[in-house]
C-alpha cells in the first residue's frame, strides 16, 4: 500500500443493525486514503471488543476496492461492539459498528383441543 504519510480512513458498515440470535451478521471494512483512495493487500484485524460475544475475531486483508469482510453469528442478546484496525503504510486506522442481538418468540395460535367437540 503507498499509504505512507497520507490520512487512512476506515468504515465500517453497516455502522449498526438489528439481527436475531439465529442469523450472521457480516461487516465490510473500507480503508482508504485520504477518504477516496481504495488501499489493496492491507491486513485488517476484527475483534468483538463489547457485548456478549466479546472477544470473537478475525483477519481479511482488502481487495482491490479496499474492503475486506468479517462475519459473526451470536452468542446471546445483547449488543456487540465490532472493531476494525490495523495500519497502512505506517498510518493507524480503527473504526467499530454495532449489532444488537434480540431473540424473536414465536407465538402459536389456531390450535384446538381434540378432545373437544
């Protein structure tokens, strides 16, 4: 990356969302330079830094677009505060998101008693 003495920027999105307990959640991670340069080949480190999964992680390095992914599924409700870091040319960069969990009930209704006429 020629990122050295240059403004990396990373985002990630969605910056929040709502998912249940039973689906993945994934985030892209941008880095760029000077916030309209795509950085390909950066190494990008992912960790669940709040929220009941709490220190899950993962690495992607960026494609040519300068994204790179991570995906996580839950552990419980809550909200989890997902970060994304690492450095470009010598330039630091973090940026974080978040997911809250909910579990969805399911009410079931319609149902009759056989034994009743």
């Amino acid at each position: 990356p020629k990122a050295e003495n240059a403004c990396v920027v990373c985002t990630l999105t969605p910056a929040s969302a709502g998912r249940d307990t039973a689906e993945t959640h994934s985030l892209t991670a941008a880095v760029l330079e000077n916030r309209v340069i795509p950085l390909p080949g950066v190494n990008v480190a992912f960790e669940v830094t709040d929220g009941p999964a709490l220190g899950a992680s993962g690495n992607d390095t960026t494609a040519a677009d300068g994204t790179a992914g991570f995906s996580l599924q839950s552990v419980g409700v809550g909200i989890d505060t997902i970060t994304a870091s690492g450095a470009a040319g010598g330039n630091p960069f973090a940026c974080s998101a978040t997911v809250q969990w909910t579990s969805e009930v399911v009410f079931m209704s319609g149902f009759e008693d056989p034994g009743q006429p």
